[in-house]
C-alpha cells in the first residue's frame, strides 16, 4: 500500500489559458472539486482556483490524489464540452508534485495555495478571495464567510444537499453518476468548501497565527523555492514529434523494437525510465507516449 503523503497539484495557466472565462465556470470549478473530494480517499487542505489555472494542497495515498486529479478534469472536461463552444485550452492538465518531509517547504506550499490571487495582481487580500479556501483559517468560532453573502451583499441562506431536488443536484454537480454527502451545505450554487476542507490540519502546519503569517508574506526566495521544485520534478515538455523520435529511437535501442505499443508492460517502464533518467520527460507525456497510466509510472519511477 501506498504510503499517505502531502502533494501540490497545480496547473500551467500557459496550457490553459480558457480555464475560467465567467463567473459560472469558477462555480462550476468549485463545486467539481468538491465533487472530487468527496468521491476520492484524499483530504484536502486549502485551493485556490484563477482564472487560467489551480492550486491544491492534498494528503493522501498517489493512487488516490492521481484519481482525485483526474475525477476533477474529467467532470470539468463534460462541463466545458456541455457549456461552451470553444473548448480549447479549457481545461487544465495538472501534475501532483510530492512534497517530502520538509516542513518549511510544506508551510511554504500551504501559503502558496492561499497567496494566488493577490500574488497574481487580484486587487483582493487571500482571505477575502472567494474562489479559494483561505478565508477559512485561523478564525475566530462562528465566523460569517464569504459565501453567505452574494456580490449585492446579500444573505445568502445555507441549505443542506438532501434538501434539493434530483434535477437541482446533478446541476449543482455536473454529473449523473457522482454525488456527495446529504448533509453537506450549500449558499445558493456553491457547495461549501468548509464540508470537505480539512482547516484544522491546516493551521496544525503552521501552528501559530504569526507563523502563517510569516509564510503568507511570500518573499521572492520562496516563491522561487517552489517553482524550482516544479520544473525540477515535472520535467521537460518536448514537441510530440520530437518526442515520439526519443521513444521510437530508445526502444530500438532498448529491445530491437521500433513500435513501443508492442513492448510488455514492464518493458514500457523500463522505457519510461530510461526517457525519463535521459531526456527528463513529463510523467504525463510518457504516460500518452506509452500508453501507461501516470499514477503507475510515478510509483515505479524517481
């Protein structure tokens, strides 16, 4: 069995440069994550979404995080294919990134996660941005969050899932085969993130009210922690031609064969490391290259 760890799963705004176009696909992003969370074995921890790409910080099994990622495009994927015309670049390819036993490096992605927004140039502080999670941390009891209210400033009533009605739910849901919880709550569209967000591990990273907010500064240095620990564990994102020339040439090398699709199983691993160890393709363009599923080169492979 896989050994439970903290994973960042984020997206190139690059590659997805139609993520968000309006207000109803950040609901709709929303309410598929949680959608995610509540089918997938995994905790999630904080997120923010923007308008071309995401940050998560989840803790869990790869297995699990792997499907939660792919459950949460896949459903985003049938959203945007059933609202839109244009789908192109509309729906981000994430990547897990494992985050080690490091827990300056932790504290540092878990305030990542909640900086996006105002680190991106939104003329709005972390805590108040309402397509995230970082509203929920180290506040008082009872606080009033930012989904009770509607842009006019008006109460918005919570309402309890089991209460709407089959039509109403798969609307809210974007699906006909996944659900959540009945008791879990609602402000009018939007399925509340404090159902399935674990706030209290969260502030357990941090400990203390300043120590957040010592993380949350994010200085240059940490952001460029980070990015360098992405591009270092993601990889190398070659054309496909080029890319297929690298398989092609490597499995001849490797077995006297040119069509990798002829390989075992293990003979593609053995593939994909040596693509990997050589030229440090993505763990997703080696999982289309070799038709094997990410999560599966991510176990075997460093």
């Amino acid at each position: 069995m896989n050994e439970k760890q903290y994973f960042h799963l984020c997206s190139s705004g690059r590659e997805s440069r139609n993520f968000i176009t309006n207000e109803l696909d950040f609901i709709a992003a929303m309410n598929i994550l949680a959608v995610a969370a509540a089918n997938c074995d995994v905790i999630v921890i904080s997120f923010s979404i923007q308008d071309t790409h995401y940050h998560i910080l989840l803790f869990g099994e790869l297995s699990e995080c792997a499907k939660f990622k792919e459950l949460f495009e896949k459903t985003y994927r049938h959203y945007v294919s059933s609202s839109r015309r244009d789908t192109e670049n509309a729906v981000p390819g994430g990547e897990l990134y494992p985050i080690g036993n490091d827990l300056d490096y932790l504290r540092n992605v878990a305030a990542y996660t909640i900086i996006q927004p105002t680190k991106d140039g939104k003329r709005v502080m972390p805590f108040d941005y309402r397509w995230g999670s970082g509203s929920l941390y180290f506040r008082p009891p009872c606080p009033v969050h930012l989904w009770s209210y509607d842009k006019a400033c008006n109460y918005v009533p919570e309402i309890r899932f089991k209460e709407l009605s089959g039509t109403r739910k798969r609307e809210i849901l974007h699906s006909r085969s996944l659900t959540i919880p009945d008791s879990w709550k609602l402000c009018g569209d939007i399925i509340l993130p404090q159902n399935y967000i674990d706030i209290p591990r969260f502030e357990s990273i941090f400990q203390t009210h300043n120590c957040y907010r010592v993380f949350l500064s994010g200085s240059r240095k940490k952001e460029e922690d980070i990015l360098m620990r992405i591009a270092n564990e993601r990889g190398i994102v070659l054309e496909d031609t080029e890319a297929r020339q690298k398989c092609t040439e490597a499995c001849l090398e490797l077995f006297n064969i040119k069509n990798q699709r002829l390989l075992e199983p293990k003979q593609r691993l053995q593939l994909a490391h040596h693509l990997r160890r050589k030229y440090r393709i993505t763990f997703r363009q080696l999982s289309t290259l070799l038709r094997l599923p990410e999560n599966e080169i991510r176990r075997f492979l460093p």
